[in-house]
C-alpha cells in the first residue's frame, strides 16, 4: 500500500538529496500518513481511513460524515471518468 491520503490526497514528493560534496541521489519525502478508525454514526459501524496529519485536522474541523461523503462523490466521479474513457454509453 503507498502512502496516499484518502482525504487530502498527498502522496510521497520526489526530488534530489544532496550531500556535502554537491553529489546528488534520488530521495522520497513521505507524508505523514496514519491509519485512523471513525465511528460513522449514520451507518452505525466504523470505518479505517488511511489519513495524514492534515487529513485528521480536516475530519476534526468538518467532521467525519462530510469527510466520507466528499471521499465517496471523488470516488464515483474517478469510476464516471473511467468508464467514459473506456467509451462505455452512460
């Protein structure tokens, strides 16, 4: 599994360490990604978000009913694209 996350979106940056002597060799700056578990009231179960540091400050200010709703409307808008990419008829 990469570190993605599933509300802000942030996945790992790429770019260049570089040492003393100038030379330079690949590196990876991951972001800070945790697996938190929710309580959905709603559907009375708890659910398992893979979120970074951010993602668990946008949950706490909007709360984790509006957080799951805009993941799930992201998630049927990527499957609608794919399809018609595919040529599938809607």
């Amino acid at each position: 599994m990469s570190a993605h996350c599933q509300v802000t979106g942030r996945k790992p940056g790429f770019g260049k360490a570089v040492s003393h002597s100038h030379r330079r060799t690949n590196r990876r700056w991951n972001p800070n990604i945790q697996r938190k578990t929710y309580y959905l009231p709603s559907e009375g179960r708890r659910i398992t978000l893979t979120v970074s540091a951010k993602g668990i400050k946008t949950i706490d200010r909007d709360g984790i009913e509006a957080v799951v709703a805009r993941i799930r409307l992201s998630e049927a808008k990527r499957a609608n694209r794919q399809s018609r990419a595919r040529g599938d008829k809607i």
